[in-house]
C-alpha cells in the first residue's frame, strides 16, 4: 500500500527532508524543533513546511477521494447495490474497501511515475522540492485530463477568466473542479446503464403477477431473487470491475 501515499510521501518530504541538514532550530510556539547541521541556503522556511505538512495529512482523505478515481468507482459500485435493491449487503465498509483497493490498481502508473520522477530525485538531493512538486503535480494533472470532458474545462476556464492557456499548462484550481464534475456525470451513466436491465425484470416480474391476478404480492419478494441469480450467472462483478476500469483507459 506504499504507493498509494506516494502524493502525501512527496509533499512530507518537501516539508522535512529539505532541511534535515541544517543547524537552525525552527520554533512554532513553545515547541522548538532542530533541523541538523546547515549544508546549503534554506529552502522554504522550516516553519512553514511543517505547517504545510500538518496541514496537508488533514487534507489527505479529500486528496485521495477527489484528484483520483475513487469517486467513480464508488458510485458505481453503489448503484450496483442499489440496482440490486439490497439495503446492506455488501456492507459498506466491503464497498469502500473494494473502492480503495482498484483506487490503487488504477492510478498505481501515477505513483510509480511521480515516485520515479520526483520523489527518489528529491530524495536523492538531484532536484529541488520546487521542481519535485511541479514534477507531481504535472503527473496527477495528465490524468484528471484524461478524464475530464472539455466543456467542463471550459466552464471552470471562463468563469477562472483565464486567458488563453495550453491544457497541459491549466493550474490545478481549474483541472481539479473540471475533474470531480466529469467523474459525476461518467458514474451516473455508468449507474443508468446498471439499472436498466434490473428494470426490465421488474417490470417482467410486475406484469407477470398482475395477470396472474397475484396483485397482493409486492413484485420485488421474486425479482429480488431474480436478480440475484441474473448477476451471478453473468459474473456481475468481474463484469462491472472490468467496465471500471477499463473505463479509465487501461
């Protein structure tokens, strides 16, 4: 599970290891903290790079569930249960867990770029904390790209009043809302088009009982097992894992 916190590594790493050389001790009310002895001109001011880093940790779940694709992936995997028309199974805890776990398999290429390109250099001393972060930055930004539908770039770049700029150049506080919108509208196609079959059996299911004169009987008590049994025959799961994640491009 280590590349999964590669982003958070990277960012702790530009609060901390910058300045694990230096001399000076860096005060932040009554704690003092020494940073070693001095090597070179500081970086960004200690002080400040702790902040960051505290501050980041408490940002890291938002990190996690919105610049990835953790949001489609839960949703989808939510209308599936839903579709199904199951209150508690799976739990939720299984949905989350199993969002996470292709959140990883998915953007493990994006970890491994940023470790390969930004971390290991960073930590090696070969690159600045600056140009590690630009580095990252840069690699999670290609791949909310990718996913994102132009025309809701264009929303957040004209309300942004930006001018004319390259794609691969748009800051993040317009790649990232772009992002989360596309990821929205791609998870409830992907949930409309779960439905529909499990309609179809409803309404099979509702007819059926109604010419029977079984009108009593709530329709789900028998397209509840039906639906179960469509799913496992068709190996629902794999099914919807492999759409998934196919998806995104792999």
């Amino acid at each position: 599970m280590k590349r999964i916190f590669s982003i958070a590594a990277l960012f702790f790493l530009l609060a901390a290891a910058a300045h694990a050389q230096t001399n000076a001790a860096t005060s932040i009310g009554p704690l003092s903290i020494s940073l070693g002895p001095n090597n070179g001109a500081p970086d960004v001011d200690s002080g400040i790079k702790i902040l960051f880093t505290i501050t980041l940790l408490s940002l890291a779940p938002s990190i996690l569930l919105l610049m990835t694709c953790f949001t489609r992936v839960a949703i989808v995997l939510s209308f599936v249960r839903s579709a199904l028309q199951l209150q508690g199974a799976p739990a939720n805890q299984i949905i989350i867990g199993l969002s996470l776990f292709i959140t990883y398999f998915v953007m493990a290429p994006v970890w491994n770029n940023i470790s390969r390109d930004a971390l290991t250099p960073y930590q090696a001393k070969q690159i600045t904390s600056q140009v590690a972060l630009d580095r990252a930055s840069h690699e999670i930004s290609s791949f909310m790209l990718k996913q994102t539908r132009p025309k809701d770039l264009e929303l957040f770049i004209s309300m942004a009043k930006l001018p004319p700029t390259k794609v691969e150049e748009l800051p993040l506080r317009v790649v990232i809302p772009s992002f989360i919108i596309s990821e929205l509208r791609t998870a409830f196609q992907m949930g409309f088009l779960i439905y529909v079959p499990f309609i179809l059996i409803d309404i099979v299911v509702a007819t059926v009982l109604m010419s029977m004169g079984m009108m009593m009987m709530p329709p789900a008590t028998l397209s509840t097992p039906l639906k179960l049994l469509l799913f496992v025959l068709v190996d629902g799961w794999t099914l919807v894992v492999q759409s998934l994640v196919r998806s995104f491009g792999m």
